[in-house]
C-alpha cells in the first residue's frame, strides 16, 4: 500500500497547540483521510526517543513488538481532541496508519484524533 491523502489537507498553527492538520473541503463520515507509511522504532531505543522532539509524534504500535512508528506524510501532525472527529486505523498487515473520519467535518476545521483511542480513566496527557 502506499501513502494515500485526500485533497485539500493543509498544516497550519493552532490557537493553543501549535501546528496542526486542518481540511480544505468538507469530509464525510467514514472517509478515508490519509493513509501512512511509518518507521518503526525498536522497544529498545524509546528510552532514547522519549529524550527529543520526537517524543510528542510517535504512536505505540499495537501488537506484541512493543514498538513504536512515526506516521509520515502528515500523520504525526495530527492533535488530540477528547472528542475527535477522526480516528486511527493500524493495518497490522501492511504496517500502515489511516486517518478516517468518525464525524463529518466542516471545510477549514481542524482534523484532531484521541491520543488514548477512547479508553475511559486513561492516565492524563503530558501536555
């Protein structure tokens, strides 16, 4: 699979949380947004990952490697939202991120996803 992204999709600066993906034309529920290669990175180097930038765009991939990506394109761009209008899709198979849309969203909103895919009590977010 390679990197698919709709049209329209834009980085810009937020009010309170720095850049973020933003949409040029409205986007229906269920839409496919982009979709991500990534680059994984060895359990054991996130002590030193965990000490940069980088911090604050991996995800933890979700099977038994304990491993984590960064999602390229503009996947490690999206910000948190409690209550997203997107999610995250892993394709364990092919080893790709998906951004979909679980709401529809509006031309010039904001494209946000939970951090904590939904668990309820998560532990707060470091920022």
């Amino acid at each position: 699979m390679s990197m698919l992204q709709i049209p329209g999709l834009y980085v810009a600066q937020t009010l309170t949380r720095g850049r973020g993906v933003f949409t040029g034309r409205s986007i229906e529920p269920g839409s496919v947004i982009e979709i991500c290669e990534v680059i994984f990175i060895p359990e054991e180097q996130l002590p030193l990952l965990d000490q940069t930038i980088l911090y604050e765009y991996y995800f933890l991939w979700p099977d038994d490697s304990k491993a984590a990506c960064i999602a390229l394109g503009l996947g490690s761009l999206y910000n948190h939202a409690p209550t997203p209008n997107a999610e995250v899709v892993f394709d364990l198979d092919e080893t790709t991120l998906t951004i979909k849309s679980i709401q529809p969203i509006a031309a010039g909103s904001e494209i946000c996803i939970d951090y904590q895919g939904g668990l309820r009590n998560a532990p707060e977010l470091w920022f």
